[in-house]
C-alpha cells in the first residue's frame, strides 16, 4: 500500500531520547517570566513554577484544578533548592521608563524531588518518570477559506508550530512535525487528514522512528469566538477523542499536549469536552 510503503522524513523540535528518563532533574525544573526581581513577584513565580512542575512530573492536567493544591501553592519556597533569573529583555539598555523593577525576567526554580513526590502523594498523585514518547503530530488548520495541515518546512506556520512546541515542552515530551513534501507524496491535506484513520498516522509514526501520533484539526468559528479543536489519540484500548471551544491556538494546543500526557502517565482519558 502506498501509504505504508512511504517513509516519512520529520523534523523533530526535540530529539526523541530527550524525555527519555536520562534527566530526572529537568522534570523537576520549571521557568515563570515575572516582573523585575523583587519578593513580591519573586513568590508569585514560585508558585507559577509549582503549578508547572505537578503538572510536568504527574502528567495529570487535573491536578490544576485540584481545591486541595491552592494552600499548597503558599509553600512553593520550602520545595525550591535553587532559582535564577535571566533578563529576557537582555543587551537591550535599561530607560527611565523600563527600569529593572519593570523589566521582564524568565524565573527558574529546581525543586527537589523527594518533597515535589510528597506534595504529589498528599494530592493524590504520583510522579510519571518513565521514558517520554516522541508524537509525531498530524494536524489540519482551517480558517474560513484558508485551510493546510501543518508543516516542519511551512513558514506561514511557524508561529503556531513554535506554540505547541512550547505546550510540549511544558510537559517534556517530544514532538514531530513532517515536511510539505512528505504531506504532498502520501496524499494527505486539509481536507483528507480529518477522515483518515488513527492507526495510519500511528504507522506513520514507526516508520521514522517515532513512537506514537496524534491526528487533530483546528477550525476557527466565529460563532465560538476563536478556534474549536479535536484531537486523537491512542489510549491503549480504542481512540481517545477530545474538544476545546472558543479558545486561542496556544490553549487549543495546550490541551491536546495535556491530553496525550495523561493518556500516557496512566491517569485516564482527558474529557470528552
């Protein structure tokens, strides 16, 4: 079948042994941009960063929403070995009107690994540190008359490329993205990805070398006021299909990474909608 007998060349944003369990340290790590490098906002990205880092370690976007994690978020500076701050606005010389207590900085915490497990366990929780797939994503973007799928080499998506690298980042898993070329020979667009079956894009995926694919499309609504979005994945026993409404692109991300984390940590099928 032409389909299968295609190999797929990929792009990867990451390599994929890099969430391959070699670097516990950097599941426990975690980055918050705050404003100058006073106290005050200093504890607000702690907190930031801890939210990041249950996330991040259990795989289990629920634990978010969790009432039990709010007075948690207080001790956020007990669980913190070390922090840094790197001036994004870096080179660019400081004015009256941007000085350093109005100065963005990209806040980086190191927590350690034995309490994080514990403020997990009290949760409800448990630490997901086991070898991260890399997914190879096959996603269709619609907007009105203007529709493609999108594309490692594609400059005209570069933006919405880079945000669901940053949704896979936050969560340490690996991503693949294929060329136009590759999308082109196997006959796969806009229109035909939608209705093509999970277990393609999945040998697809082991052709080149990746683990598993997610297949989902993105249509913007007027009605909804921003983009719609579904995603599928598989859970082990059949597809995992999911919905977001009315949100950016970066939340529409967003919620297919933290759907496939929690498929892949153990912790059940995201909601339906």
């Amino acid at each position: 079948m032409r389909l299968f007998g295609l190999l797929l060349a990929f792009i990867a944003f990451w390599s994929p042994g890099r969430a391959a369990g070699a670097d516990i340290a950097e599941l426990y790590r975690a980055t918050a941009i705050v404003t100058g490098t006073r106290e005050e906002t200093r504890l607000k990205g702690f907190e930031d960063c801890l939210r990041s880092v249950l996330l991040k370690v259990s795989g289990d976007q629920r634990v978010l929403a969790d009432p039990r994690l709010a007075p948690l978020l207080a001790k956020a500076s007990n669980l913190i070995t070390a922090f840094h701050y790197h001036d994004r606005m870096s080179g660019i010389p400081i004015h009256d009107e941007q000085g350093t207590h109005d100065r963005p900085f990209d806040l980086t915490c190191d927590f350690e690994q034995g309490k994080l497990d514990a403020m997990l366990a009290s949760l409800g929780e448990k630490p997901w540190t086991a070898p991260r797939p890399s997914i190879a994503l096959f996603v269709s973007v619609r907007n009105g008359p203007s529709a493609f799928v999108l594309a490692a080499d594609d400059r005209d998506s570069a933006i919405m490329r880079e945000a669901f690298a940053e949704a896979a980042e936050a969560l340490a898993i690996p991503i693949l993205f294929p060329k136009r070329e590759d999308l082109r020979r196997i006959g796969l667009d806009a229109g035909s990805l939608p209705r093509t079956g999970l277990p393609v894009f999945d040998a697809f995926a082991g052709e080149i070398g990746g683990s598993r694919a997610l297949a989902g499309s993105i249509v913007w609504s007027d009605r909804e006021m921003g983009w719609v979005a579904e995603w599928r994945f598989f859970d082990g026993r059949g597809t995992a299909i999911w919905q977001v409404h009315g949100v950016n692109f970066d939340k529409a991300f967003q919620s297919a990474m933290r759907g496939v984390a929690q498929i892949l940590s153990g912790n059940g099928d995201p909601p339906a909608r």
